[in-house]
C-alpha cells in the first residue's frame, strides 16, 4: 500500500485548468459529510453563496441543506459535466472512473494546497482523468480560487504567491 506521499502527485494545476472547472455553474459535489460542521459542508455553502448549483453526492443520506443529496453521479438528470472531490484517497480512483462513465469532462481532486495532507488526491486517479481526456485540478483548495470566499483564504493565496507555490 503507497504511503500519502506516494499518493500525492509533485504537479499543480494550472490558473487555466482552474477557471475552467470554476466556469461551470453547476456541479456535483462528491464524498460530502453528513456532519453540518464538517469543512465540506462549508465548502459547498460558500459554491452555493457564489451562484453555483452544487448537487451533493454522499450514498448514506438522502437530503444536505435541504437539497437532494445522490448516492451515485449516474443517479444525477441532467448529467453533470463537473465533479468536485472531497473524498479520501482510497477511494478517489473508483469515484473518478464512475465521474467519466457520467460523462463528466472537469475533475478537481480537493487538496489541502501544500498544507501536508493529500486531500482526495491519488496519482492513480489522475492517471485515470488524464488517459480520458478530463481536465483535472489537482491539490487545491477551491476557497482560493473563489472570488469572496473571505480574508484567510486571500491571506492563504497570497502567501502562496510569494513563497512562488501558487498555480500559473
């Protein structure tokens, strides 16, 4: 078994790769907590907040903030062509194989943007997107990227862009 090391891939995405997922307005958000505070629960709050339709993804419960939650990608009508991951490792891969059987074209694997652990990122799973043709942004945080998601994440891209880790 590869250790989380071995699992996170050493590239980033890119600032294209990255607005190009963020130009679809509505996208699935796959491995959403059942815990209200849980930070993926937050993260898809703050899509919501910014004009997204996020279609939660989460095969244990029927319902996330009022909104009707899937047990699969393939259950969604009409499909998707973004997925948001927020799932562990272990499972990334097979979760990236159903996205692309759903016909889903953007893949952004959640990471924690350098901050040690490796997210839903697994070399194997970008592999996979990269053999189909998905573009994948890899080991990000989203609240970077959104453009209100408030001062700490600001704070946090900039600091990136000065210590020359933030993506191009």
């Amino acid at each position: 078994m590869p250790t989380v090391e071995q699992t996170i891939p050493r590239e980033r995405a890119s600032r294209q790769q990255i607005a190009a997922f963020l130009n679809h307005k509505r996208i699935v958000a796959i491995g959403v907590s059942r815990n209200p505070a849980d930070f993926t629960r937050n993260l898809v709050r703050e899509f919501r907040k910014q004009g997204y339709e996020v279609i939660p993804v989460n095969p244990a419960t029927d319902e996330l903030d009022g909104a009707r939650c899937f047990a699969r990608v393939h259950d969604i009508e009409p499909a998707v062509a973004a997925a948001l991951l927020l799932t562990s490792p272990a499972v990334t891969e097979s979760v990236v194989r159903d996205c692309v059987a759903a016909g889903i074209t953007h893949i952004w694997m959640y990471g924690t943007s350098g901050a040690g652990g490796a997210g839903a990122v697994s070399q194997s799973a970008v592999d996979f997107c990269r053999e189909h043709g998905v573009n994948v942004v890899i080991g990000e945080c989203p609240f970077m990227f959104l453009p209100k998601a408030g001062f700490p994440h600001r704070v946090h891209g900039f600091i990136r862009k000065v210590i020359r880790s933030y993506p191009r």
